[in-house]
C-alpha cells in the first residue's frame, strides 16, 4: 500500500541530491555545511522510524547546531545565465506557470481518485501522496518542455534551500514544539484560565478567546499548527464542541486560518517574514510583518465572525 514510505522516500532523494550538490559548489564557503544539514534531513527521511527517539533527538540537535552556529551559506553558482533567463522569460510568457499549476490540480485529481482505491494508497495518506504524485508530473513536464540538463532542476531547488536556510525546517520544529506542549498539559491550563476568565455560557466569549488566543498562539510560536493543539485542546474541544455543539470540522479548519492570521504578523515565522525581506534585501528586516498587518487584523475579525456563524447553525 502506498503511504508515508513512498513521500518520505521521495523528500529524502530530494534532500540527499541537495546535499551532494552542496558539496559540489566550491561558490559556497559554508557548503560543508549545506551540505551536512541536508544530509541529515535525509537520515530522517529515510530512517527516521529505525534510529528511534534517541537517534532522532540526536539528529535533531545536529540540526539545530550547524543552523544555530551559523554554519550554513549561499553560493553563487548559477545554472543560467541572467540574460537567458529574461530571453527565457520573454518567450514563453506566463506559461511558465503551467508546472507550478500541475501540482494542485495533481493533488486534488489524485485525492478523489485515490479515495475510491483504499487496497492501493493508505486513506490516511491519500491527499499527501497525490500531492507527491502531482511535485513528480510537474517534473516530468519540465524535463519534456523546457529540456534542461539533468541536475539543473536539482541545482535550482539547492540554491532555493540555501536561500531559505535553516529556516526551511522552522514549520515542522514548532509544529513539534506544538504536540509536546499539548502533551504537557499547556492545553488544559489554557481551558482552566478561559474557564475563570469567561462569562458562564458565553457563546461569543469563547469563540473570541479561541480565534484570538489562535493568533496570539501563532504569534508567540511562529506557527499555526504548534498553537493548533493547545488551543484546540484548551478551548475548542471542552467549550466549543462539548459544550455549545459546535461543528468540530468548521472550529478547527477555520480555528487553522484564525492561526494563520497571526503568522502574518509575527517575527517568529522567520521562513514567512524575515527570510523574504532578507531575499529583497530590505532595509528593515520587519518590512513585510508591516505590510500584513492592515491584511492580517481584519482578516482574522472575518475568520472569527465565520466561526461564530458556521459553527453553531
């Protein structure tokens, strides 16, 4: 049956050439360290369920030092020059979009299809592996239309990963940060201050604490899905759910984008505000946070008038 082995084998691959092509550029000064960070996301891929908890802290806390020690670099290897990419560019247009499109209409094909197949791909997995499937043709396609050399795509995605840095993994970490929280109880001290704090039987209370205490969360950990579990745990779950019989699918999709609300204004989601504005080269590092925000606050007042609405009909 198809399921995670298959996409951790794939992200593992992707990783493993990304090292070895780390190696390889002598642009970088800190390609030893490119190279040793990519090559132990690999180990997690591909033996992450064998190492066991020990391994895995250990890989982890590699990880953290070579990101932490400022071991990591960006070369200057280029695989085009800039005049082909804009000759590039010109001629073709927007249909250099087209392989970037293959990915979503991949993933949502390939769900609906995978999910009348349960004896091929794992039920639990199916959206992931389509997803997969869909980073594959998109591939494909690019080798078939725009015939370039073998690595370059490779070499295209390395220097992206270089660019992003140790910032890549930031989402997974706090995700992580996130479940070991909620397994610490944070989530249900969280519920016993909501339960003092708010009015006995207040609907619009706690739909207000929940959506806001999202993005605060999101704000503080960087990530909407580390503040996901406590949250949901603390709130959703005991008040939302058990107490007013609210709609759990609508209180955590739209509990989710309440969450993502404050990623937008956060420092803490280095890999969403501060690695682009480093990219641009702006001035002030909290350049794109201050564009978010006038985004960000109504969008989250939006998201919490929707739960209040949809959850609860």
């Amino acid at each position: 049956m198809i399921g995670a082995g298959f996409i951790y084998a794939i992200a593992g691959a992707a990783f493993a050439l990304f090292a070895a092509l780390s190696v390889t550029d002598r642009t970088n000064p800190k390609r030893w360290g490119n190279a040793a960070f990519y090559a132990l996301l690999t180990v997690s891929f591909w033996a992450g369920d064998r190492i066991g908890d020990v391994g895995n802290g250990i890989l982890v806390l590699g990880l953290v030092a070579i990101g932490g020690l400022g071991l990591m670099g960006r070369g200057a290897r280029m695989t085009t020059t800039v005049a082909e990419r804009q000759a590039d560019a010109a001629a073709r247009g927007n249909r250099l979009f087209m392989p970037a499109l293959v990915i979503p209409a991949t993933a949502l094909v390939g769900t609906l299809v995978f999910w009348q197949i349960p004896a091929i791909v794992d039920p639990k997995q199916v959206t992931l592996v389509a997803l997969t499937c869909g980073v594959l043709l998109a591939l494909i396609v690019c080798y078939a239309w725009l015939k370039p050399q073998a690595a370059t795509p490779f070499a295209e995605g390395t220097r992206l990963m270089d660019s992003v840095g140790w910032a890549a993994v930031l989402p997974q970490m706090l995700a992580s940060l996130g479940a070991v929280f909620a397994l610490a109880g944070v989530g249900e001290a969280v519920g016993q201050l909501a339960g003092l704090a708010l009015p006995s039987g207040s609907l619009i209370g706690a739909v207000l604490v929940y959506g806001i205490g999202m993005a605060a969360f999101t704000m503080v950990m960087g990530n909407a899905f580390a503040a996901f579990p406590v949250m949901f745990a603390g709130i959703a779950m005991p008040l939302l759910i058990k107490q007013f019989h609210g709609d759990p699918a609508v209180i955590a999709a739209i509990g989710m984008l309440a969450g993502f609300c404050g990623t937008l204004m956060t420092p803490m989601a280095a890999n969403f505000n501060l690695v682009p504005a480093a990219l641009l080269d702006l001035k002030d590092q909290s350049a794109v946070i201050k564009a978010q925000i006038p985004t960000a606050i109504p969008l989250l007042v939006v998201n919490i008038l929707l739960l209040y609405f949809l959850a609860f009909r």
